[in-house]
C-alpha cells in the first residue's frame, strides 16, 4: 500500500528508486521530458490524471491509490492557506455523496 501521507511526487520518486530506474530511462518509456518527470517528483509540477494512470500502469502499481494521492493533492493545494480549510473539506465531502445520489 501506498502511503497517503507522502505527496505523488514523493510516491512517484520512491516507486522509480525501488526500481532502481534513472529518470532518463522512466521518461523515455513513458514518452515525457526528462525535466518534466523531475519536476512531478520535486512536486513543482502536477500531472494530469492519464499521465497518473500511466505512472500506475509503468510502475505497476494499483492507479487508485496513485489517483488518491493526486486527488488530495490537488485539493489540499487549493485549501492549504484558507482559515475554514477542514470545514469546507467536511462541507465538499457532503456534497460529493449528494451530487453520487443525484446521479443516480
């Protein structure tokens, strides 16, 4: 299991040095920059979801736990510096399962 806790970068540069990747060879085989990929791992830059996925696929590793940490990522990038920050997560969390249900 992956822990939630590390960011995807931390996750996605643990994955390639248990491997005993170097970035170039990571990169070419997924078909992105170099400097790019160093930049995921340094959480300067933030992949989208397929490029996730394909970390997942790569790495061969369970995508939603790569997608989680992402995701949380994301979220708590956005809310980090707000005073309400678990309030409005608590809040968003209620209507995630309203908005489910009104699909339904």
């Amino acid at each position: 299991m992956i822990p939630v806790s590390n960011s995807l970068g931390q996750i996605l540069r643990e994955l390639r040095e248990t491997k005993r990747l170097l970035l170039r060879q990571v990169a070419a085989a997924l078909e992105m920059d170099t400097a790019l990929l160093s930049k995921f791992e340094r959480d300067e830059r933030k992949p989208n979801k397929e490029q996730v996925l394909a970390f997942a696929r790569y790495y061969n590793v369970n995508a939603d736990e790569l997608v989680l940490a992402w995701l949380s990522d994301k979220i708590a990038g956005e809310v980090q510096n707000e005073d309400l920050a678990k309030e409005a997560l608590k809040v968003a969390e209620k209507k995630v399962e309203l908005f489910k249900k009104q699909k339904k």
